[in-house]
C-alpha cells in the first residue's frame, strides 16, 4: 500500500467532466445521474458529498458520502483499475464515514451490485456486510 502520497479532497464544480470520465473506466455500471446535470445538482446541494482521491495531481478515485439528515450512503466508490490493491478504497471510506460521524450518523450504507463480486470483497474488507432481509424498491421519476 502506498498512500503515502494520497490526497483526499471534496470535489468542486470544475471536476465534474473529471470525475464523469474517471467513472466510465472505473466504476462498475453506471448511474440515472451520472451526467453533468446529475453531479452539479450534487455538489450545490451537499458540496462536501463528492470525493476525490488524488496522486500527484492525478484523479485515482472517488466515493460519494451522502448524508440526508437520517441516514449515511455511500455511492460510486470507485478506484482507478491500475491503482487497484493500494489503500485507496480504504481511505476513501474512512474519509466518508470520519464524516458521517461528524454529521451525527450512526450507520453507512452502500450500494453494491450483486454481479460486482470484486466490489463485494471490497466492501467487506472495510467492515461492511449484506443485509439480505432488506431490497432496493426504485421508481423512475
């Protein structure tokens, strides 16, 4: 692991194409609002939501660390295929839940997709684990 030379910051409006073409190499599937509309309204709403992991200068991931006033989610962590295996993942949730227990919450939760087996190992490496007693219910608006 080196992140040594990792720098975690919030992302700013000026990142938005950035971080839009990161996510098309390294994050698995894709989001309803991964567009430019979808991440601006995101970063105007909760402006330290959104972040970024960094090597020299360049985007290495990200995780989105939302926090509605009940509940803690955490969206769209992902780390840059060549820089797999390195901490960043790590860091990048233990920067989202310093915050979540900053804004008073309790527990985080993730969306993860089932088929993301790599994902999976992940997430549970940081402590996390499946509640299968629960299901995702979504209506397009």
């Amino acid at each position: 692991m080196n992140d040594l030379h990792l720098h975690i910051r919030h992302a700013a409006p000026s990142d938005i194409d950035t971080v839009l073409l990161f996510w098309r190499t390294a994050a698995e599937g894709t989001s309803i609002s991964d567009d430019r509309d979808g991440v601006a309204r995101l970063l105007a709403r909760d402006p330290e939501a959104l972040l970024l992991a960094e090597r020299e200068g360049t985007l290495v991931g990200t995780v989105i660390a939302g926090f509605d006033g009940w509940r803690c989610h955490a969206y769209r962590l992902a780390v840059r295929p060549d820089h797999r295996r390195q901490g960043i993942a790590r860091a990048l949730l233990e920067a989202a839940e310093r915050r979540f227990v900053a804004l008073g919450g309790l527990r985080s939760d993730a969306m993860v997709l089932e088929a993301n087996e790599r994902a999976h190992r992940a997430w549970g490496a940081a402590g996390y684990h499946r509640e299968d007693h629960w299901r995702r219910w979504v209506k397009p608006l």
